[in-house]
C-alpha cells in the first residue's frame, strides 16, 4: 500500500519540504487540525496523534531533528501521512509507525511510503454519543484502524503521548449536531393531528390561502424608513421655496405698480369753483362806439339815415354792432337828424 506523505521542518526556516504531492490548501487545513506545534527546545514532544478530515484520516509523528537547519541548529520535524477511511481498516498503526519513514527524521524528507503488513485489530466502540477515554499500550495503536474505518460521523481526534513502547492514547469523539426539522406546514393548536396524518397538509374547512383569520394579536406597522421620511420633507422645502422666490418676485412687481400709478395719478375731484383767469386791462376797456350805443339805446329811437350816409359808411347801429369805432362828428349829425324829424311831425 502505498502512502503519500509530507514533512514539515526548518531548513531554511520553518516550512513544508518540496516535493510532497499535496496542495498547500490541505497542508494548511492538516496543520490546523494538529493544533499548536510543540517546542521542541522548552517542553518533551508529544508521540504523535490521528484524526479524521471529513473522509480523510491524517495521521503524523515528531522527532527532533538534531543540527538540521542551515545554520546547524536542531529543529522540529514531523511527518504527514493520509489514507481514506475506506482503506485505514487495512493498517495496523503500531506497525505503521514502525516503517522508516515515521520512525527517524530522513534526508532529504521523503514524500511516499509503502506498507506491507497486517491489519487493524480491535472492536471499535459504540459512537451513539460523544466520549473521552484514554487507551494506554501497544495493542491501543492496533485498534486505530478499526475506530476510524467504522467512524459514522462527527469527529475522532486522538493525541498521543509516552513512548513507542508504551503509548498513552487521548481519544475524543464529538457527535455531530442535526438540527430539529423545521415544520413544513401551518397547524392550528386547537386542532389535534390525527394518526397517520403527520406528512399530510391539514385542511380546514372554510380555511384557504386567500382569506386567513385575522391573528388576535395586530401585527404593528414597520417604521418608516429614513428614506421614505426625507423625501416628502426635500420635496415640501422644493416646493416651499419656489413659491416663496414667486411671491417676493410678485410682491416687487405690485409695489413697482403702485409707485408709478402714486406719481402720475390726477386729482380725483376737480374744485368745485373754477378760477377765474384774470383779464388784462386793455381787453376790460370798452371800445368807444360800444359804450356809446348802449348809453343812447334805451332812451332815443334808432337813427335814421339817409341813402348817401348808408352807403358811405352804414348806420350807426350796425358799426357799433360790429365792433367797430363811430365817429364823434356822425354821432351829432344823427341827432340834429332826429331833432328835425321830431319838429316835423309836432307840426
């Protein structure tokens, strides 16, 4: 049966050795399954340990690696091997642990293994529960094997300390947790299940999906979320200041119009007694003829002309009538005139 292995030690520093066929991914998860790594200079090592990477049983021994490194120093060296749980009730481990591979550290470190021998021993124990025990002997390596090839689930680590000749194995299991099932379907409390009915929906009657009672206990609104409260408030401050910048622009527009109908606005009633213009003392004068003729008017008789005084110059009336200036000397003749006219007619 062939084994890959891996080797971790300082050469150049503490590393994994080139060569070994597993990924770094595995290397990583391995070591992080053995924990903290022993100090080699401060403390006994440990004789080496078993457990199980899901389907995989790792398996791994430390030595001390005398004047090892670069510089001649001694240094940790632990050897890695793995086998699928399908193949690990092939092994005896105590015979295992025996092949040179895991017996001494090697130069350069070896990346494979073969094993011929028999195989595991022992009952394995009952894994209904999660234990700690603690094995001590030779024949406690043998019964590795079994444990993890009858392993059903969870996980079986085993640390083991003391020597080759006299191992101490510190075994614990963990069960692994299954979790209660989720109902899959909605029963009312106050209607019993019926045997045989248990993978069966339960049906009410005048009960559906599309009209369930109204629970008894409201169910409180959601909060609103912020988002949903600063929207409405940025669109009320839009809306609020685009009205206002509207009214201040129509108040100055008003103001503007008041101004100008204030300055060029006319008195609403006119005076009740009109001014009177004042008349200039040469238009006040009454020219000669006009005053004349209405002294004379109201105590003589028209005047009558003759022919030849009419068609020199008209009457006396119709000058003064037209505005016109009548002669002192035709104002006397018009009065001997009416004299005689008066003296004939006595007689």
């Amino acid at each position: 049966m062939k084994i890959d292995l891996a080797v971790y030690t300082a050469i150049h520093g503490y590393d994994w050795q080139p060569g070994t066929v597993y990924s770094t991914t595995d290397l990583v998860r391995y070591k992080s399954g053995i924990g903290r790594l022993p100090d080699p200079l401060m403390e006994e090592l440990p004789f080496g340990g078993v457990f199980n990477d899901g389907g995989t049983v790792v398996f791994y021994r430390y030595h001390m690696a005398i004047k090892s490194d670069a510089k001649g120093r001694d240094s940790l060296y632990l050897v890695l091997g793995t086998l699928p749980k399908s193949e690990v009730g092939k092994v005896d481990f105590k015979y295992l642990f025996a092949l040179s591979e895991f017996a001494k550290p090697l130069k350069p470190a070896p990346v494979q293994a073969t094993y011929i021998g028999s195989a595991a021993t022992g009952t394995p124990p009952d894994f209904s529960a999660s234990f700690r025990r603690s094995l001590r002997g030779g024949g406690a390596l043998s019964e590795i094997g079994s444990w993890f090839s009858r392993l059903p689930a969870g996980t079986l680590s085993m640390r083991i300390s003391g020597t080759y000749a006299d191992p101490v194995v510190n075994v614990q299991y963990d069960k692994p947790r299954i979790e209660d099932p989720k109902p899959t379907h909605f029963v009312r409390p106050d209607v019993p299940q019926q045997s045989g009915m248990q993978n069966r929906p339960v049906v009410f009657p005048g009960y559906n999906s599309d009209s369930r009672p109204a629970s008894p206990h409201p169910i409180p609104n959601p909060k609103p979320s912020l988002q949903s409260l600063l929207l409405p408030v940025l669109m009320a401050l839009l809306v609020g200041g685009v009205v206002g910048w509207y009214a201040r622009v129509a108040k100055d527009w008003v103001s503007d119009i008041v101004k100008v109908i204030q300055e060029n606005k006319l008195p609403d009633n006119p005076p009740l007694n009109p001014t009177v213009q004042p008349i200039p003392k040469e238009s006040a004068k009454v020219s000669p003829g006009k005053g004349e003729e209405n002294i004379m008017a109201p105590t003589n008789p028209p005047a009558i002309w003759s022919s030849d005084d009419t068609r020199a110059g008209g009457s006396v009336n119709d000058l003064a009538k037209e505005g016109e200036e009548v002669p002192s000397k035709s104002l006397e003749e018009g009065k001997e005139l009416r004299n005689e006219k008066d003296r004939d007619s006595r007689r």
